[in-house]
C-alpha cells in the first residue's frame, strides 16, 4: 500500500506540507489506493491564529507552556 504523509495544524487542520506519495510495487494499477497519514504539527495556522488568539488560545503549539501563562 502506498502512503502519504500529510503535516497538518493541529487546531484548524490546515496543510503545513504535504510529502510526496511513498509508492509500493502495486503503484498506478487499477483499484490501487494511497493511505494518507496525517501527522499534527503547531497549533494554529498564521491565517487563522488570529482567530484563536481572540478564543484565549496562544499561537504557539501549547506542549510547552501552561495556559494562561502567556496572558
């Protein structure tokens, strides 16, 4: 099975990069699909951090540091 590895936002969802497809050997047959893994990365994206910065949530990936601390 072919996979293809998505980073996205954790927050909004949006598309941070998108990998190129890892082919298999059955790559471009017919009834052939490609798995997407999403893997989350940051918090906001900038078009939307705005948005969540008026929610009461930081810009950053909020791993590190505790809510309201940044306030």
């Amino acid at each position: 099975m072919c996979y293809k590895v998505v980073e996205r936002y954790s927050v909004c969802k949006c598309i941070y990069f998108q990998h190129s497809i890892d082919p298999c050997t059955a790559y471009g047959q017919r009834g052939h699909s490609i798995q997407e893994k999403t893997v989350l990365v940051g918090y906001v994206c900038s078009r939307h951090s705005s948005r969540a910065s008026n929610a009461g949530h930081g810009p950053d990936s909020g791993y590190a540091s505790n809510k309201g601390s940044y306030r």
